[in-house]
C-alpha cells in the first residue's frame, strides 16, 4: 500500500478516530461525574486546572500526577499478576469497542464474513472484564482486595445471564448477527423502542458490570477500601480503578448505540463512498459517539443519585428481576418476530 493509500486507509482512521474520541469522551465524563456528585453534595467539585473551563482539564493534571508516582509492588503480592493485571483489565476493556463498526466504513473488521462475529465478539470480550478484575484483586495480599474479589465474581452471577438474555433478544429481533444490517433495520424504529425490557436489562446490567451506583459494590471506599484496587497506586491504578473501569463503561455504551439506539441512522443525512465523502462519514461517526456520551452521562449521573446497594439486594435483583425480564426480553422479541414485525 502507498503512502496516499494509507492516510486514507478507513482502518487507520477507525483506530485514531476511537482512541482520540474515546479519551475525550472518558474526559467529559468523568468531568461530569464529578461535577454531578459535588452539586448534589454542596460543592464546587474540580476548578483548579483549567477554572475557565469548570476544571474540565482536571483529570489530565490527575492522571499526570499517579503516571509520575513510582509503582510499588506490596510485599506479598504475586508480582507478576499484580504488575499485568491493570494492562490486562484496561485492554480487554477498549479492544472491545475496536470490534464494533464506527460507520458502515470505518470500522476495523473489513471482511463482510467475518463482521456479524465482532459484535458477538466484543461482547465476550466486555465479559472477560471481570476476570481481570478478579486477577487483580486476587494478586495483592490484603483482605480487602479479596473481599472485592470476591463480591466481582458474586455479581457476575447477578447481570451476566441477563445481560445476555438482552442481546439474543434483539438478535432475534433483527434476524442477524451483522452489525451493519442491525443498524439498518433501525432506521424507523431504534431497538429500544421495539423492546424496551431488552434495553432496560441491558442498562441495568452495564451499571453492575462496571461497578456504576448503586452498584459500586466490589470496590466501594467505605466499606472495603476500594477492594482489588486497594493496593494500587501510579500508572496501575490508572490503568484499573480509572482507565479500566472507564473504558468498559464506554464499550458497553458503544455497544448499545448500535444495538438500541439506531446507530449511525442520522435523519436526511446521506453520506457517500469512502475516501470521497470523509466528512460525511466522520459526521456518522460523531453522531454514534454523541449517542454513547448521553449513555455514559446516564450512568455518571448515577453516583449523585443513588446510594450503594447492599450485595445480597443485589444478587435478589439480577435473579429474582433482571433474568425474568430477560426472558421476557426475549420472548416479546421472538412474538415479534413470529408477528412479523
């Protein structure tokens, strides 16, 4: 491939597009988080760095600071679980979005057989999440990690089987596994719209999987330190508490933009061929991120507005809630189907 070739090349647009998008997205976020949480309790929240922006730039003056610290491995910990875990946690939780489509273009699966499996793919990928979080906790000597290791692998229990139950009902509703097909058939109605049980065991079950209030369970400060990240300091508890967490609350919300809320489908907006038309196809692009930021924005907003769930309340709703309405989910998706609608 030239070099003219490869400035257009939608993969390399795909790959810089999600990490730049991503971080702003992950900054207005925690922003907001912040913001939120400090209004609610009479504060000012961040202002410090950057003041004319409401402190928006106050996460990069924190991420400096901890990326400088010295990493200290406790003594007792298993070294090299401890020292592998964030990367681990933090890259299974963005290469999950690198597996769904931006636009019918840019997207980094290329090949038409092999895109109906990304989707499929990436949601594994987001499940395998937890896995890392146990590692980490399990890797640290000191109780309260174990604690919190412990809680994560319980509320898997609670959201995994919903969760799933949320997206083979809109498979069945679609009739397809293609992302891009998925999309398509959202140009009238969005998914959350035709099954709303599936979109909201699907909400609920992303603010578990990522330990969003009131589910902030396995690592909640004031009752278990922070849990597998108590021991954490510097670029590895940016790497996991931060990043990790962060970026899985992004995949997930990526995922249910193109799953519930239509996609790309921007009203009386046609794009052309790709590289002809990049600005078009970058206007689809930031319409399906303007999508995942509001679902982000949601579950920030959660911490300002609910308090923490005790665990066994927790596991009574993922099994005695959220798995029958994922039945639910399903079957309503299935009459549909069978409805011909």
């Amino acid at each position: 491939m030239d070099l003219w070739g490869l400035l257009f090349s939608a993969r390399l647009w795909f790959f810089v597009l999600m990490l730049a998008v991503s971080g702003i997205v992950l900054l207005t976020v925690v922003w907001f988080e912040r913001k939120a949480a400090a209004r609610v309790q009479m504060r000012v929240g961040p202002y410090h760095v950057s003041p004319w922006l409401g402190g928006y730039l106050q996460l990069l003056a924190d991420a400096f600071k901890f990326i400088i610290s010295e990493p200290i491995v406790p003594r007792g910990a298993h070294k090299l679980l401890f020292t592998w875990g964030p990367p681990l946690f933090v890259t299974l939780a963005f290469g999950a979005s690198l597996l769904l489509p931006l636009t019918p273009e840019l997207r980094l699966i290329k090949d038409p057989n092999l895109l109906p499996y990304g989707l499929v793919f990436s949601l594994v990928v987001l499940l395998l999440v937890s896995i890392a979080i146990v590692i980490i906790g399990w890797s640290v000597n000191n109780k309260f990690a174990y604690v919190g290791a412990a809680r994560e692998a319980l509320l898997v229990a609670a959201y995994e089987l919903p969760l799933v139950l949320s997206v083979l009902a809109m498979f069945i509703l679609y009739g397809t596994l293609d992302p891009l097909k998925i999309v398509e058939k959202q140009s009238i109605l969005v998914g959350a719209v035709l099954n709303p049980f599936a979109f909201l065991v699907y909400l609920v079950a992303t603010a578990m999987a990522t330990a969003r209030f009131p589910f902030e369970i396995a690592d909640y400060e004031g009752d278990v330190a922070t849990g597998p990240y108590s021991d954490y300091g510097g670029v590895f508890l940016v790497l996991s508490f931060a990043g990790g967490t962060y970026y899985a609350t992004f995949s997930y919300s990526f995922l249910a933009s193109l799953l519930f809320l239509g996609g790309w489908n921007l009203p009386g907006f046609a794009v052309g061929s790709w590289p002809q038309d990049i600005l078009g196809h970058l206007v689809l692009a930031a319409w399906v991120m303007f999508k995942t930021l509001v679902l982000m924005l949601f579950f920030a907003f959660l911490r300002a507005a609910m308090p923490v769930l005790r665990l066994d309340h927790t596991l009574a709703l993922g099994w005695r809630g959220l798995l029958i309405l994922g039945v639910a989910a399903v079957l309503w998706s299935t009459a549909l189907k069978l409805a011909g609608l």
